[in-house]
C-alpha cells in the first residue's frame, strides 16, 4: 500500500502492533530505517515507530510507558536551526481507565512546557 502513494513517508507510527512485554518481535518489511516499539501486558495494543535512516531522533524513555490502561513511546526529531519536532503514539485499551490516560498526557504536556518545548 505504501509503495502505491509514491511518497516516502520519515517517520510512521503504528498502533496495535501486538508485540507483546518479554516477546522477540518478528518484523517481515521492506521499509529502510528503523523501528523503535513499546510493547504491550496483552495481546492486544502494542506502539511503535518506524523512523527513516537520515533523521537523528531522541527517544523520550520517561514518557515511554506499558501498564494495564495503554502503552505509549515518544520520539523527537532533531531538525537543524529549526525548533525539533515531538512525536507521540498512545494506544489505551478499550474500556480502560480514561482518567488514568489523560492524566498521563496531560503531565506529558506539562513537563514538555516546563522544559521549554
């Protein structure tokens, strides 16, 4: 499908990527880069990004996460003489705790403006 847009996307994000805490994940593509995840407790959820080769990134560990509500991985991506660009991916399970996850987000956010972003 990717191939048929002729268009080379930087970076993807992919929820439901069922690799699961503790499971080898087996990746069966053709995309150059690489992919960075955050597994799930379950068999079901599971984040991850897949991020092009010429792009230098930090991955955001302490916004990184896997508990029972969702999973979540944050990246940011360097750009030079530019203001860098934060990319976030949370997959909350269904019928979850929704106060749990905006809870998370909203501390995500507070920290990101506390340290300047």
């Amino acid at each position: 499908m990717l191939s048929d847009l002729n268009y080379s996307f930087s970076v993807i994000g992919l929820s439901e990527t069922k690799i699961k805490v503790g499971m080898d994940s087996y990746l069966n593509t053709n995309l150059p880069g690489c992919f960075l995840s955050q597994p799930s407790m379950s068999n079901a959820g599971g984040v991850g990004f897949y991020i092009k080769d010429n792009l230098s990134y930090i991955k955001h560990d302490d916004f990184c996460t896997t508990n029972p509500e969702f999973e979540s991985i944050w990246i940011e991506i360097e750009v030079p003489l530019q203001h860098n660009i934060v990319c976030g991916l949370l997959y909350r399970h269904p019928d979850q705790n929704t106060a749990k996850t905006v809870d998370f987000l909203y501390k995500v956010g507070q920290k990101r403006q506390k340290d300047g972003a």
